[in-house]
C-alpha cells in the first residue's frame, strides 16, 4: 500500500509509511474532544435542545464509526498478518474485545431517541457517562498497549 500503509506492520517485510497510524492517533484526539462536548452536555441538570444535541450526537458518532472503520480496514487486517506472535495475540485480543464497545455504541444509539433522552435525561446521562468511560480506557489502551507495537521497526518480519 505504500504511503497509505503503516510503518512496522506490513506483512511483506517493508518499512512502510506511519500516516495511517497518525490519521488513527489524531482520531483518538478528536473523539477524546467530542466525547468532551458529549461530557459538557450529560453534566446539566435537564436535557438541553434537542436540535443541539442531536447534532453532538451525530458529530461524535460519524466520528467513532470513521476510526473503527480505519482501525478495521487498516490497521488490525494488518497486525493480524503480522509475523510477530507478540503483536497478532495483543491485536487479536483487542479484537476480540471491541464488539462489547461497538455492541454498547450501537445498544446506546438506538436506544436514546429525542423522546427517551426528554423523558429519562438521568438515565441517558448515566449511560451516556459509561459509554464514554469505556471508549476513554479503549483509547488509552490502544495508545499505550497497540500502537508502539505497530510502531515498532522491529515488528517487522522477513
């Protein structure tokens, strides 16, 4: 994949480029950010406008799907090839793991209409603070735990 593809994990041996691996960092970022905003809004004491939060909703949404995306199109199809049994076991295990956070997303997208997030704003806003607490730890787990291992220049197999 050449410059799309990221650096230490190509199955074929060759270093490739890191920008995939910095597109999904700064993703990180920025869902860390929205999640902020999501985090402002469950703090009020009633729900605010619904035009207004639907629009924080969505905006973190599309967010969240477009990293899981890169991350299952980019970078696990390639840490899984991987010769490294180091790096296959840790990205499988994350693997493994993220359709109970994907599976919270969906439940919780679904579930919180306009009309249920008005009539039980208390409940929205304690599930609301879950999903985010878990999202935080998945994201702090990745950085430390996933990404140096795609980081790695040695993670590279000939």
């Amino acid at each position: 994949m050449g410059a799309a593809s990221l650096r230490g994990i190509s199955p074929g041996g060759e270093p490739a480029s890191m920008s995939n691996l910095t597109i999904l960092r700064a993703q990180h970022d920025e869902l860390l950010r929205q999640a902020g905003i999501l985090k402002g809004y469950i703090g009020l004491a009633a729900a605010p406008d619904t035009v207004e939060l639907f629009r924080v909703r969505q905006s973190f949404a599309n967010a969240l799907i477009a990293h899981l995306a890169e991350e299952d199109w980019v970078l696990y199809p390639r840490l899984l090839k991987n010769n490294d049994p180091v790096i296959v076991d840790t990205a499988q295990a994350f693997v493994d793991e993220m359709g109970g956070l994907l599976d919270a997303f969906r439940s919780w997208s679904t579930r919180w209409t306009a009309d249920s997030i008005r009539r039980e704003w208390n409940e929205f806003c304690v599930e609301t603070e879950g999903l985010l607490s878990a999202l935080a730890i998945r994201i702090e787990r990745e950085n430390t735990q996933l990404y140096p291992l795609a980081d790695r220049g040695d993670a590279i197999a000939a």
